[in-house]
C-alpha cells in the first residue's frame, strides 16, 4: 500500500503565510525530503517556496490559463517554474465553478500537475469522480476548523466515497478537524489515502510536534 499522503493546509493563517512562511516552513525542517507530506500554500510565497530545499508543495488554488494575456492569473506554468508540483482546487474557502474545474483538470493532467478536487459531500465525489484528476479530497464544511474530525462524524459517507473514488481510480483523501493520531487512523481505517490538515498543525503551540503526531 501506498504511504498515506498528509497534505498541511497553510491558509492564510498569519504565523505560516506572507512574511511568516520562512520561519514557519524552517521549523517545519523534519519534514525536508519526506514525499508523503505536503505543504499547500498562496502563491504569493511561490519564490520563497522554491528558494527552501527539500520540501513539496502544491498551491492552494491555479488558474487554467497558461502564460498570455492574463492580467491577474496565477497560472500552473509559473507555478512549476518556482518548483510547485500540484494543487487544491475547489476547497470550501476557495470554491469554483464547475467549468473552471473541468478546464484546471484538463490543463493539469497535460501537464502532470497533481490536482486535489475538493468535494463537500458525497455527491460532489460522485459528480468528480468522472474528472482526471489524481485526488478526490472529502472535506465537509461545517466541520473545518473544529474539533470533531470528519472520520469521527461522517464515517459513512467517508466509506462510501471511498467506494466511489476507488471505481473510478482516484484516491480519497479527507479532512476536517483532524487533530489527532486517532483520527488519522480512523480515516486510514475507513479507506482513505490521506489526510488534508490545517488548524490542528498550523496554530498548534508546536506545529512540527503537532504534524509528527498525526504520522502514523
Ligand atoms: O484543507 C484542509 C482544511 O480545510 C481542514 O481544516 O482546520 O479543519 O484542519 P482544519
């Protein structure tokens, strides 16, 4: 089986992000080198980003479009050229319409460019799963930022867009609350591939203790 993937939501949490992301991502050291952790960050550390050795990172949003005529654009293109190997898209925060889904997914996948399609419920995972797309991401709402995880509140729907996923082979990862080594294992349990995190690791007191927690 392949290792679970823990994919570090950064945000736009003050202490990770902007003039922060430097000594955030330095005392995040342990993980240099280590394919199974992911950090997702806003574009405007991309040349911070690849200036720090070692780690992988996926931007927390893209645009399909590639270099032109594109006032405002964050484009994949630029975005690998600073060393940046995937993305989310669609999160709850950051959610987009379904043809710019459908054109981020088609633009990635010809350019091996990893997308995380977030879906709120199960649904959302089915109406995904046709997508080319590596990851299917199942992160309901109402639970982020709190502290009832997702694989303690929706075990079900988890297992079930499991199954969905799987038929269409893609991998499921969830997120939501996650803030223990518990809730990690339940989720591996439940048939997840990996865990999306941000609160539970980013305003943790220690955020490199608090990610080694979860590892299972
Ligand atoms: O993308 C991950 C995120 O939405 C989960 O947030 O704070 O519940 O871990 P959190």
């Amino acid at each position: 089986m392949a290792d679970t993937l823990y994919i570090v939501n950064l945000k736009h949490y003050r202490n990770a992000v902007g003039r922060s992301f430097r000594s955030f991502m330095e005392s995040m050291g342990r993980f240099r080198h280590v394919e199974n952790v992911v950090f997702a960050i806003p574009h405007v550390n991309f040349p911070d980003a690849h200036a720090m050795d070692g780690f992988r990172f996926f931007a927390q949003d893209i645009d399909p479009s590639g270099f032109g005529a594109y006032t405002g654009s964050v484009s994949m293109d630029v975005a690998m050229e600073y060393g940046i190997s995937g993305t989310l898209l669609n999160h709850s925060e950051r959610r987009v319409s379904d043809e710019r889904i459908a054109s981020v997914v088609q633009r990635a996948a010809s350019l091996s460019f990893d997308v995380v399609l977030c879906a709120r419920d199960a649904e959302e995972v089915r109406r995904f799963s046709s997508l080319n797309c590596r990851y299917i991401a199942y992160e309901p709402p109402e639970l982020i930022g709190g502290n009832i995880s997702v694989s303690t509140a929706r075990p079900e729907v988890i297992r079930q867009a499991v199954e969905i996923a799987r038929a269409s082979g893609k991998s499921l990862l969830v997120g939501a609350g996650i803030k223990s080594r518990g809730d990690v294992e339940k989720s591996i349990d439940l048939g997840a591939s990996g865990i999306l995190v941000a609160s539970g690791v980013v305003l943790a007191n220690s955020p490199p203790d608090a990610l080694s927690s979860l590892i299972v």
